[in-house]
C-alpha cells in the first residue's frame, strides 16, 4: 500500500477559467495512470453547504447520495471519475468555523486560545485527509476555490503550504491561471497569470505546475516568460486552450504527459491504464452532426441579460450523454416558463424533437411551465418532468383529464381545493420553524417500479436507487382518480407510500420523476432514462 498524496490546485486572475474541469481531468488522468483517486473541494463561503444558495448565484446545487448538497464541481469529479463521491469530498470554510467553534465551546481544546493558524488549518488538513481515507486513496486532488490573494480562502492555502513543508515529496501545487488576449492587442498576454503565481509566493507557495488557459496554445515566447518570471521549468507549464468540448481537456493534457510529470513530482510509477473509452468518447462529440431540438422549460436562466446554462448543469450534461449514445446532439432552446404565460407555449415549443422540465421550487412562472406540459401532452411530443417537473405534470393531469378544476401544489396555492401534490407533516414543521438548511427530503431512496412500464423498461430492474432534493410530495388521496384518467404510478419506496414515478398512457413518453436522476448520469454510462426519453424524442421527429 502506497502512502498517500496530495495535489493542490489553485487559481488566478478571474474565476470561471474552468479549474474545476482542470482537476476533474486531471484526477481522470491520474485514475487513467492505475491508481485511485480522490476528489476534494474547498469553497470560501460561509455557507455550510450549497443548499440555501440561489441557483442563478452559484450556479447548481448538486446532491449526493448521503444528501450533502455541494456545488456543481461535485458533479463533474463524480461524471469524470464515475465515482460516488460524499459530505467528506466537500468543504466549505462555514463547516471549519462551525467545528472549530463548537469544538471549543465543548473544551476541545482544554483551555487553549483558539486561533485561525493552527486550528482552522489542522481542521481543514484533517478534513482532507479523512476524504483519502474514507475513499482509499492513493492519490488526493484539492480544488482551492476562488482565486489567490482573496482574503476568504487565505487558509486554505495556508493549509496546502503546512501540508508541503511537513511532507515536500508527497504534496505538490497546481495553479490553473488564464492568459487573456486582448481583441485591441491581438497579442497573447501572461502578466496576470506573472501576477497570481507572485501572490502564491507572497503566501510561501511556488506551484509545481502551471496549466496556462487560453483562447489559444501557449506559444514557446509566452512559455519561455512565464518560465522565468514564475521561477519554474517551461516543461512544468502545461496548456489548456480552448477546446471542442470539456471532454477534449484530459486528452490535451494527456498529450503533454502531464500526469506522468506529476507522478514522478510524487516518487510513483505509471500504471498499466489507458484512455481509450475516454478517447472513443471524445471522438464521437467531435464527429456528430445531427441535431436534436429539445426544449428546456424552467424558471432560473437568466441574471440580467445573460442566460446562465450552469443552473442545470446536470440536466444539460445527462441531455448531452444519451444523445451522442443515440448518435445525434442536443440543440438546447432554454424557454423561461414566464414567456410562455405571456405568448403561449405552441409558439416555443412548436417543431420541438421533446421536452424537459427540470426541479425548481416557487409560484413564479408556474402557470407557464403547466401550459407547456399540456402542449406537449395534446401533440404527442415527449416529456421529461425531474422533480418539480413530476410534481406539475401531476397537476396538469389533474386539471385537465380528472376535471379537478384549479388543482395545485400546497407549495404554490396553501389553500387549494385539490391539494394533489402536498407537503409532509414533517416538512411542514421545519417550515414554521425556519428550518431550511439541509432538512428536505435529501440524497439516495429506494424505489420499486413497477413491471411493464417505461420506467421499468428503461432500467431492467425492479429496484432503482435515485437522488432527492425537495420536501413536497404526490398526494395518496388523489392516486385513484388519477390512475383512472390515465396517469400511471410506475415507481414507488418500496412501502409503497411516496410515490416517485408517474406515467402517462396512450402517450409516446409521458416520464415524470420525482427524484433527480441527472446526479448519476456519466458520460460513458448515459441515465437510462435520458437514454429513453432521447430514443423516443429522435423517433419523434423521425
């Protein structure tokens, strides 16, 4: 058994330079190399974890199967890595507070002063070990979020730089930083990137490693300046330039042998492994041609006048997955439900190949998104409904084929006459109380479907296990009259009392889920559903 080793990964000069997809390719890269890695992000905010973030704030909010609700990083580590990851691969300097204090007031520290340095680092230093262990690994690689020189992740990489000096052959540090070219210049520039690698030495980290993003390749002038004035070998800085797809990156890196390069940083040998479904892959992005309209209809797109794909990453990536596996692409038409309330839904949604509805929760755009579901359910185009998809599709149903006039969600409407979609009782109280955090019904269940469905169909099993992120629910009282118009229960925990999968008959797919299954959806093992909702959307059309 090998003694374990830590990659630290930083940023510079702005944010969203694709650092995340940096470490995912990269862990994917190590894992390519024979050994087992694991995946650890540390966030700045003060948050405990992601889940009372707003979506159009911080992009998704992704949800494991132990229900920790983590940032969309998360997410992609578990589709590159296919691995499970859990509450111990995420960190949030809210958590490291949180213990510290709590730990002090208990007289954990038996009478000491409790300072940020050493124990808000030895916090976070634990923390990280313990993800190692628990996924027994031989390899562990640390996103530092944000970027250097921000005062919010200052231990963070106090906590690398204690790591390194306690153990220099077995702890190294990556910074990812972006080299603009100016549209007025027209020539690739590297003092930002001089900068931030100045800000780390300031702290007493010099990076193993630099990837240097760009538009474009580094060019050996850029190379040879930044090699000197960051104090590194030009064969330590690696290039990241634009790219086909995110899926291109590990191979680019790849290419420049940047794995092998850290391992031997690390005094390990190479592996026999391989990227070759990796490749295969990526390959097929690039040569598929045929498009596949389908349309997103939701309510969190857009921050001013930009429209933010990030919301639904999951959704966007699990779309992306089932249809190169069915030989097309996606062209995605992102519909904000409130311009179907004002112009109706046949002028969005008219030529569309099918139709996803994904979670959300609120009143606002509501009506939009029910008007969208009853076109798509007349005309015969196929439907996806995730979560609050699945909760709409219910009412739909409800109003317009069991006649129950104005039936709606107790979230939206307390008081409705036809409350087919209600909240539990348990819920309810945490709502009085003002107990949002973490308290919804949260991360992996068991569910049974039912023989002869779609659901069923799709995933050949009788028993699925599915992620969750919501607190309302199917309403029992109604199952009877729904079923009798039509609506079939295809999916329930196996005591039969929550129900998780409806159906339509008489439609080609009809699919509403009241879990999320774009959290399990990999890129060389597309959901099954996704993969059916596709087929059916491409002979839609056919």
């Amino acid at each position: 058994m090998i003694k374990t080793k830590f990659v630290f990964v930083s940023g510079g000069v702005m944010s969203s330079v694709g650092k995340g997809i940096a470490v995912a390719s990269l862990s994917k890269l190590l894992q390519s190399k024979g050994y087992t890695v694991c995946t650890v992000k540390c966030e700045n905010y003060l948050n405990v974890d992601a889940g009372t973030i707003r979506p159009t704030e911080h992009g998704e909010v992704f949800v494991c199967d132990d229900g920790i609700e983590t940032d969309q990083d998360i997410g992609t580590y578990e589709r590159f890595l296919d691995r499970s990851l859990s509450r111990d691969n995420f960190i949030t300097m809210g958590q490291i507070y949180q213990t510290v204090i709590e730990r002090e007031r208990s007289f954990g520290y038996e009478g000491e002063d409790v300072e940020a340095i050493p124990h808000l680092c030895d916090e976070i230093i634990g923390r990280i070990k313990q993800a190692g262990r628990k996924m027994k690994a031989d390899i562990v690689v640390i996103e530092l979020g944000g970027t250097a020189g921000e005062y919010q992740n200052i231990f963070y990489y106090e906590s690398s730089r204690i790591m390194k000096l306690r153990d220099k052959d077995s702890v190294l540090h990556v910074h990812v930083a972006y080299l603009p070219t100016p549209p007025s210049v027209g020539e690739m520039k590297s003092k930002p990137v001089q900068t931030s690698v100045h800000i780390l030495n300031s702290i007493g980290i010099q990076p193993d490693f630099l990837v240097a993003r760009a538009q474009h390749e580094v060019d050996k002038k850029r190379r040879e300046r930044l090699a000197m004035f960051c104090n590194m070998d030009a064969d330590d800085i690696i290039s990241n330039p634009d790219l086909h797809s995110i899926y291109d990156v590990a191979i680019k890196l790849d290419e420049q042998d940047f794995a092998e390069k850290i391992l031997k940083k690390i005094h390990l040998k190479t592996k026999s492994k391989d990227l070759t479904d990796w490749r295969k892959l990526a390959n097929v992005v690039k040569s598929v041609e045929k498009e596949l309209p389908i349309a997103v209809v939701g309510k969190y797109f857009s921050t001013g006048d930009y429209v933010l794909g990030d919301v639904y990453v999951s959704v966007l990536e699990s779309l992306k997955h089932a249809c190169w596996l069915n030989g097309v692409k996606p062209k995605l038409y992102w519909i904000d439900s409130e311009k179907i309330e004002a112009d109706g839904a046949e002028k969005y949604l008219k030529g569309m190949a099918g139709m996803v509805v994904p979670g959300g929760f609120g009143s606002r755009g509501i009506e939009g998104i029910i008007q969208a579901v009853t076109y798509v359910r007349e005309n015969n185009i196929p439907y996806f409904g995730l979560c609050y998809g699945m909760q709409l599709a219910t009412i739909e149903v409800a109003r317009n084929l069991a006649g129950l006039k104005n039936a709606n969600s107790t979230e939206i409407n307390p008081k409705t006459k036809y409350p087919v979609i209600h909240i539990m009782p348990d819920q309810e109280k945490k709502l009085l109380s003002r107990d949002y955090g973490a308290t919804m019904r949260l991360g992996a269940w068991d569910c049974s479907l039912v023989k002869g469905t779609k659901a069923h169909e799709a995933y050949g099993e009788n028993k699925i296990s599915e992620r969750h992120r919501h607190r309302y629910e199917f309403n029992n009282d109604y199952k009877t009259k729904l079923e009798k118009v039509g609506l079939v229960v295809s999916g329930t925990s196996p005591d039969g009392h929550l129900v998780e999968i409806v159906e339509l008959k008489n439609h080609p797919w009809f699919v509403g889920v009241q879990f999320h299954p774009e959290f399990k959806s990999r890129p060389l093992r597309p959901h099954p559903l996704f993969r059916e909702f596709i087929k059916a959307a491409i002979f839609n059309l056919s």
